[in-house]
C-alpha cells in the first residue's frame, strides 16, 4: 500500500519540523521521500502530523498484575491496547521482567492488542554478589547477563535495588559499597555494550554518577524526597544523564489502599507497586518535569496504578496547560510549559533512542510508517488536543480512524536484543536454584507470538 498524507502541519523533533506543511509518504510501511502515484491519499489540512508515540515504562504485564485488576488499578489487555492506541502510541515497554517471571510476563505481553511490546530485565544483584567482588570475574556477569538478556526475549537490563547491603552481622563479607557497585555495573555496560537503566533512587542520586552512553536512569519522581535531590537530579540531566520522569499524582487514588503496595521479587526488599510518597513528592517530580524539558528527559509515570492511562490526558494538560496546573494542584509554583514540540519529543523521540528503535520516534525517511494525527486548533490547546488521537498508521495500516480503533488485530511484535552470548558457569550456578538447566531460564516462544530482535 502506497499512502500519501497531504496538506498537514508536521511536527517532529528529530527532523526539526516544528509545524511546517508537508506531505508525508508511505510506502511497504516505511516513511520514502517522495511517491510519484499513490493508492490512497489522505487529507490532513487542519491536523497535526507526528510520529506515533512509545511508552518507555508502562508496567502492564509484571507478576501480580491480574491480582491488581480486582482492585480496578488496571484494565484488561484489550482495554489497555485500545487506550495507548487512541492516544496515538504504538509501543509499550515493560519495566520489570525477572528470571522467575518471564513466561508470565511475555504473554501477558501478547494479550495486549494494537501495540508493539518489550520489556527489561531486572536483574538481582544478590545472584551475583560474589562475583561483583572480583573485578576479573567481570567480564563473566557480563556475558550472563548477555545470555540472559537474549534467552529471556529482552531489550536492556534494569537495576531495581543496586546496593548489594546484606545484614552485616551476618554477611558482613559481602557487602559492597554503592560507588563499588555503580562503576562495576558501568564497567560491565562499557565491556558489552548492553543498555542498561537504573531504577532511581535518593541514594542512588547522591553519586557522583558520570554521563555515560547507554545508561538512563528511570522513574525520577519517587526519588525526589527533599529539595537538595531535586536540584542534584536537575543537574545530572544539564550533565547530560538520560532519564524519565515518574510523575506522580497530587494526591492518593480514592479507593487505593492507604499503605504501599509490596510483592516479593526475590530482591533484597520487597518491590513496591505503589509505594507511600509525601505529597510534596509528587510536587518535585512536576517541577522536575517542567523544568527539565529542554535536556533528555523522557515522559513517564511512576506507576499506572497511582497515575493510570485513562489520566493521561490529564497529566498531559500539567506539562502543557498552566491552568491545569492550577486547577490540580493549587499553588504549585512552576515557571514555563511544554510545548507541542517538547511534549512530542518526550514521547516519541527519547524514547525511541532510548530503547534503541532507530526506525521510531521520527518521520525520516526509512522510518517505519506509524503515524498519529490530532486535531490542530492552536498552541495554546494541545495537551487538550493529544487526548485523542484522528487517525493513527501502524506500520502503514490504518489502526483509527476519526478517533475509533478500526483495526485492533494489526500485526504485532515483541522486540528483544540480540546478543548471541552462550552460557558460562555463572549461569551455571544461577541455574542451581532453577531446575539444575540453563535453557528452563529461556522464554517459551510460543507460536502465536511473532518475534523481532534488534542488534
């Protein structure tokens, strides 16, 4: 199918359109410089033409979730899919897959329709505590974690609780101080160019950690406790660090339980779903979102259990509407809003960098064709505007169509990297505590699901 879209107002960052009108052409589901006939053309005057958008954190498949829909924290698969695709995304990234949980976690994945899906690896670094003592045996978890990552259908690796802390009376041992901890980890990312993202922490802010490529930090808001960590996060991304932003509510969801949410991960602590944050938490995290537009900050919540999807356009409004601001949050006192070009790059360029889906997040050439239309009433009203989205092109396939999922059965895929790293003897060993064999640690693939590996 050869599509032309015609007479819109492009936006998009990467390319540094920033509302000109041009034509857009599809052809075989990829973006092409020019198509002398089409088999279809499509109308945009009076829209906005942009590349659809990708959800860097969007746990919507992690162990424990069916348990979490009872409570109405999240709806179904199919709800899900639907949702993020009227919104005019095309791809979800789930944060917390683990060895124990992939199975699960992947088809949980392949419930949800429309959107393409990925996840991360989170690993436990109790697993490797020994090993992380001898810098020679790096190189070793290294290779793992490679293996890993690929054997388990996976995009980057996630480190949830980085601080290797025992009971000192009795694993005094083995113990390891933050700062050993962090650069060992960078060291392992540099040997094997593997992404890797760290879940923030307050701690974790008070390092002194060093730009380097391939790490991004993740869901900054919840780290935000006091004003020093705000103004040391703020600092970080001028640095250049990559990051996200973990935007949290003004207050408690109604009819959410009042203490954290925890399941046991097999980490050193619990993981809280939904932890218990103070209110001026949720604050930060808001000023952290507006006034780090401008370096490599990525959008996202904290948690779709205290900021669920059906309040994204709500929370769109708070980047982008003062008097939403207002309205929500009372004498919030923020300078500056996002524009439509900031919004767009926090939501589909970043993140397309990030998890390194060169062909997204952008309407160049070779791009693939997913595209989102919204309705183009002024400046001044986009966060109202990007609630819904007019027409969105997956791959070159019409998915809505005036603001209705028209094709909810467009093809889909799960991305994961591939490392083609074979198993050590750390695995050796992790494999221990799993049924004694290295491939009970590999994902099932099931014939249904369809499989695209990124190098």
């Amino acid at each position: 199918m050869r599509l032309a879209i015609v007479g819109g107002r492009v936006f998009d960052p990467a390319s540094g359109w920033d509302g000109q009108e041009r034509d857009i052409y599809l052809a075989d589901g990829r973006v092409v410089d020019f198509l002398p006939a089409v088999d279809q053309v499509i109308n945009a005057r009076g829209l906005a033409v942009t590349p659809a958008g990708l959800e860097i954190r969007s746990p919507v498949a992690g162990f424990g979730q069916n348990f979490l829909r009872l409570w109405g924290g999240l709806p179904s698969p199919a709800e899900l899919g639907h949702t993020y695709a009227l919104l005019g995304y095309t791809h979800v990234h789930e944060p917390c897959l683990t060895l124990p949980t992939a199975n699960y976690v992947h088809q949980e994945l392949a419930a949800l329709p429309i959107v393409d899906t990925s996840a991360s690896l989170a690993i436990n670094l109790r697993d490797v505590d020994l090993w992380l003592q001898d810098p020679q045996k790096l190189a070793d978890v290294g290779e793992a974690w490679a293996y890993l990552l690929e054997s388990t259908r996976c995009l980057n690796l996630r480190v949830v609780e980085p601080f290797v802390k025992f009971r000192q009376d009795f694993y005094r041992y083995r113990a390891l101080t933050e700062e050993v901890v962090v650069n060992r980890l960078l060291t392992i990312r540099e040997q094997m160019r593997l992404p890797l993202t760290m879940e923030a922490t307050p701690a974790l802010l008070t390092l002194n950690l060093p730009v380097h490529p391939g790490l991004h930090l993740s869901g900054l808001g919840a780290a935000l406790t006091d004003e020093a960590l705000l103004d040391r996060a703020l600092h970080l991304l001028a640095t250049g660090l990559t990051a996200d932003m973990g935007l949290l509510p003004p207050a408690p969801r109604p009819g959410f339980p009042s203490r954290p949410v925890q399941v046991d991960l097999g980490w050193f602590q619990p993981f809280d779903l939904l932890p218990e944050l103070e209110p001026q938490v949720a604050r930060r995290a808001l000023r952290l979102a507006v006034q780090g537009k401008e370096w490599r900050l990525a959008f996202s919540v904290a948690s779709l259990l205290s900021l669920p999807l059906s309040s994204f356009s709500q929370v769109f409004a708070w980047l982008g509407d003062a008097a939403s601001r207002r309205r929500d949050w009372g004498d919030v006192q923020l300078e500056g809003t996002h524009s439509f070009t900031d919004w767009l790059r926090a939501t589909r360029l970043l993140p397309a960098q990030y998890l390194g889906l060169t062909d997204r997040g952008h309407l160049q050439p070779g791009a693939r064709g997913d595209v989102a239309l919204y309705d183009l009433l002024g400046s001044d009203t986009w966060a109202k505007n990007c609630q819904r989205c007019r027409l969105l092109f997956k791959a070159g396939e019409l998915v809505v169509h005036n603001y209705e999922v028209v094709q909810p059965h467009v093809a889909k895929a799960t991305y994961y990297r591939r490392t083609q790293a074979v198993p050590n003897k750390l695995v050796a060993d992790l494999c221990q505590y799993r049924s004694l064999r290295p491939e009970n640690l590999q994902v099932r693939v099931q014939p249904h699901q369809h499989w695209q590996q990124v190098a």
